[in-house]
C-alpha cells in the first residue's frame, strides 16, 4: 500500500516538466521499493513529466521530526 503525501510539480521552460514526490510506503524490500519507484515515474511520465524525483518514506516514519530538525534557531 501506498499514498501521496507530498507532490510539486513546476515547468521549466515550455517543454520541461519536473515533480518531486514523497510516498508513504508499507514495501518491505528494496525489489518492492524499486518496482513502486518505476511504476510511479511512468504513470508521471504518462501526465507529462519529463523529469521526477521520487522518495519513498515508511509509513510509520515520523515527518514532523524530520521538518522541526531542520529549523534554525536565533
């Protein structure tokens, strides 16, 4: 199972799109994570996105965590 939690998308130019996408991911193995990887860059490439970064994160993972790690403090 899995399940957007995070989509940009921005043209460069005309003729260049480009998306980052964060999935939510129960796969367990690294031949699950690469066939969701693959099939999710061509179903972008399927909506016209010439060019994507995709990051698969475990469900469980803790994202508030991750977003207050990296604020700056005065």
């Amino acid at each position: 199972m899995s399940a957007v939690s995070d989509c940009h998308t921005w043209q460069i130019c005309s003729e260049i799109t480009v998306a980052t996408v964060q999935v939510d991911v129960t796969v367990e193995d690294l031949g699950g994570a690469a066939a969701l990887t693959e099939h999710i860059h061509h179903d972008l490439a399927d909506l016209g996105v010439d060019h994507a970064t995709v990051e698969l994160s475990h469900e469980a993972y803790e994202r508030e965590w991750q977003l207050n790690s990296h604020v700056h403090a005065d």
